[in-house]
C-alpha cells in the first residue's frame, strides 16, 4: 500500500500522457498519408523506426516505438523513487520496522512491472480500436497490437535492470546515468537512422535491435537475450543493495 502510494502519481500522469497520445495517433492516422507520401525526410525517417512496408503498419509501428519510450521513460522516474526515498532520509525509518531490504526493493519493482506492463499491452489495444474507428481502408488486429506493445517490456526491464545495477553499487551514479542513456537511446531512435551513422554507433542503443512490430514480425530470441542481461543486472544490483550502506 504504501509503495503504490508513493508510486501512484507517476503512473497516473504517464499513463494519461500516453494514452491521449496513442489515441490521438489512431485518429490522426487519415491524415497521415498525404504526410508520409509528401515528405521525404518524414517518411525515411519513420521507414527508419518502424520498417520498409505499407504506410499505415509502418507508421503504426513507429509510433508505438516512440510511446515505448514514454514508458521507459515512466519506469525510469518512478524507479528513481527509490534513489529519492533513500536520499531524503526517509528510507532509514521503513527500515527500522521488519521491513527488509530486498523486499522493499521488489515492491518497487512489482509495481512499475505492473504499471508498464498495462501501458505497454493498453497502448496497442487503444491504438488498434482508434484506427479501426477512424476512415482508412485498413483493419489493425487488437490481439496483434497488444502483442506488438508487450514486445517492448523487455526494453523497460533493462532500463530499470540497469538502475538497480547502480542503485546497489554506485547510487548516487544511478539517476545521471539512466536519463542519459534514455537520451541517448531516444535520440538514436528518432534521428540516429538518418545520420547515416556506423552500425556500431545504432547497435548501443537496445531498441535498434528490436523488429518494429506489428510491420515485422517480433524476434523472440532477442527478447529473451535482453530480457536476460535485465534479469542479471537486477540480481547483481540486489546483491550489491544488500550489502552497502544507506547513502545519503
């Protein structure tokens, strides 16, 4: 109760944010096609993010690759609650009660798991029914949107993977280093393709690697391996967690 408590308001504003977001996109989905066909750098650079197929997948599937972000970026401020629980002091008096270490921890985790899981699964969902609703000769399947956003909670669990990391070993590292990785990743996302930049460079940031879906087909096997580094850089940061000491 008291986790949820501290983690509602965030979960509360982004999932409005994206929300209002991917409905909007549903319905402005007509319009785009004059858009897409008319500007070159707008349809490379959405080719880029979402694949080289017809218009509307493609557009769609870019379009959720950008609202994935906004839901990293949601699992990046409300795991740096912890960071600002400790800091702030207040941690030490949950602390003292039989409240352990590891399981306030997880608490934290269970709930933005939940809280990104539901925006991830939601998104495609709304996306699918606004533009099915909407005037175009096209027809989303909802199962296979649902499917495409959930394909992306093996990205929001490396993020908070890697603040754990830091957060058990190098806390006060752990807030500079995941906004400016989210930067990076959402920066490379949207303009990296169209710079033209080594392979090396794109293959940095962890949504390159990923199919674009629903316009390609999901690569199960990457989302295991990623799904596995975030698994192993959790259990590394608990490690680390239950044995440094508070840090202020």
């Amino acid at each position: 109760g008291l986790t949820w408590h501290l983690q509602k308001n965030i979960f509360v504003g982004w999932a409005i944010g994206v929300f209002a977001m991917v409905a909007t996109i549903g319905m402005l989905v007509p319009e785009m096609s004059g858009v897409y066909e008319s500007n070159t750098n707008m349809k490379q650079m959405i080719t880029a993010m979402g694949g080289d197929g017809a218009m509307i997948p493609t557009f769609l599937s870019a379009m959720l690759m950008i609202t994935s972000l906004m839901v990293i970026a949601y699992a990046v401020q409300a795991i740096a609650r912890m960071r600002s629980e400790e800091s702030t002091g207040h941690l030490e008096n949950i602390l003292a009660t039989k409240q352990s270490r590891i399981c306030w921890l997880l608490k934290h985790v269970t709930v933005i798991t939940l809280g990104s899981l539901l925006m991830l699964v939601m998104s495609g969902v709304v996306m699918a029914l606004f533009v099915n609703g909407s005037a175009v000769d096209y027809t989303a399947d909802v199962a296979e949107y649902a499917l495409a956003g959930l394909s992306y909670m093996p990205v929001v669990l490396a993020f908070m993977g890697g603040y754990i990391l830091l957060f058990g070993i190098l806390p006060r590292l752990a807030n500079v280093v995941a906004w400016l990785y989210f930067a990076f990743v959402a920066f490379m996302s949207w303009i990296g393709p169209l710079l033209q930049l080594d392979e090396s460079i794109l293959r940095l940031n962890v949504l390159h690697h990923l199919a674009s879906p629903p316009a390609n087909a999901i690569d199960w096997g990457i989302l295991g391996v990623i799904t596995a580094i975030a698994a192993t850089m959790m259990l590394i940061g608990l490690l680390g967690w239950r044995r440094r000491d508070i840090a202020v």
